[in-house]
C-alpha cells in the first residue's frame, strides 16, 4: 500500500469516527430530551397530588380547630411533602363554617394550583321525614301503599320498638292506598288522602304553608358554575395524558 492509498483510509476511518461520534451525540440528546419530559410529567403528577393532600390536610386541620383560620389568617408557610411542597395562599370565609381555600404545590419548580370548598353546611329541617314535590301543592308528592308503615322508634333499642313519634312533612299532596299506616303527625302543603284501610294515627294538617328546607347549595355553587367555561383541562391533560377526557359542554367540570 503506498503512502496515498495510506492516507486515504486514513481519512476514511477519520470520517467515520465523526459520523458515528456524531450518532451517539444524537442518541444521548434524544434520551436526555426523552428522561427530561417524563421527569417533568412526574413533576406534574406529584404536584397535582401534593396540592389535593393540601385539601386533605386542611380538612382535618379544621377538624381539630373551627377556627383555625381566623386564629392563623393566610398564607400559611410552605409545608413540605416528599419532593416538594404545598401551601395555602389565601381563607376565604364563605357560609356558616364554610371556607374557600387557594392552595398550590411546588414540585422540582412545577407549580400546581387549587381552589376548593371546605367545612360544614347546616341545614334545618323540621323533625321528621321532609318530602320534597315540585312546589305545586296539587301534585302528589307521596303515595305509601300496600301495608307500607311510617313510624319512629329509639335507636338506641332498634327498629322492633316502633312508637307513634313519627313525623310526615311534604311539600305536595299524599296518598294513603291499601293498608299503610303513619305512627304519628301527616302535614302537606296540598290534600291527604287516606284511603279506608289505611290510618294515620296523629294530628292531620292539610294545605298549609310551604315546609322551609334549607337549600343544599353552597358557596361551592358558583365555583362549579365557573368550572364549566373555565378550567385546568390543558394542564390535567399534561398530568395525565392519554387517560384524561374532559367532557365538553355544561356538563365539563374539568378543574
């Protein structure tokens, strides 16, 4: 082989270190690329997790105190959870022991953020069964039929030990059919109709005045209401890829 055939394998061999230098450049840049998007999609999930356990974590920290807000107004300190942390950012007194909480989380730098409602709605009632209609006094709300029996009985002893303590409100008109029977007090907003075998063993009281329930709305209402146009779907997405389905329309509850 002489000195030019010697050079010119050489630079051939010279070439092809290049090109395969080249490659595994390549290679390890897709694989870092790679390692970082599931590294940064972990990131997301932990975050998004962390923020929910802040919930949780304020739930039972209202629990132990009512007023744990108001004697320790927001924003409280980060608190750390595995490889990153959550914090409550603002309280915002809503109903009778009702808070709306700003929480986020931060995991390796990602920032995940949540609005929840937290605490307890009481409702009054009037003791007894409340029966709910339409609002029309005329619609027959109820209808017991059969050998079907209202009645009360001390829980402390079981249901063997019925009493005539019962207590029938019903915003509509009832029923009575068959042989069914009310161990106590009927009062309807309309008519009730008891039917020859049947009793009612109290007071009757017919169309009266609407029975007051309290509503089961809350403050939670128009934060839901928000969540139909306005929501995290993009980000949930990102979280939980291929397994997320937003639903669209007024049904989307997405954040």
């Amino acid at each position: 082989m002489n000195t030019r055939e010697q050079g010119f394998a050489l630079l051939t061999a010279l070439f092809m270190v290049v090109v395969l230098a080249g490659m595994c450049f390549a290679l390890q840049m897709t694989s870092v690329a790679l390692f970082r998007a599931a590294e940064q999609k972990l990131d997301l999930q932990e975050s998004a997790y962390a923020v929910d356990s802040g919930v949780a974590y304020y739930i039972t920290q209202l629990e132990l105190d009512n007023q744990i807000f108001v004697n320790e107004p927001a924003p409280h300190a980060p608190l750390a959870l595995g490889r990153g942390t959550f914090q409550l950012l603002d309280a915002i007194p809503g109903g009778a022991g009702e808070w709306e909480l700003g929480l986020s989380s931060n995991v390796d730098g990602i920032d995940y953020r949540l609005r929840g409602i937290v605490g307890y709605r009481q409702l009054t009632i009037p003791q007894g069964l409340v029966i709910n209609g339409t609002g029309d006094p005329t619609d027959v709300t109820l209808t017991i039929t059969g050998a079907a029996e209202v009645a009360s009985y001390d829980p402390t002893a079981g249901p063997t030990t019925q009493n005539s303590d019962a207590g029938l409100w019903v915003n509509g008109s009832v029923v009575l059919n068959g042989t069914a029977d009310v161990q106590g007090d009927a009062t309807a907003t309309g008519t009730i109709s008891v039917a020859s075998g049947s009793s009612i063993s109290g007071s009757i009281s017919e169309n009266g005045d609407e029975i007051p329930v309290d509503s089961f709305e809350s403050m939670a209402a128009p934060i839901i209401a928000d969540s139909r146009v306005s929501n995290d779907n993009a980000q949930l997405n990102a979280i939980f890829g291929s397994s997320w389905h937003p639903i669209g329309g007024p049904d989307n509850f997405g954040d």
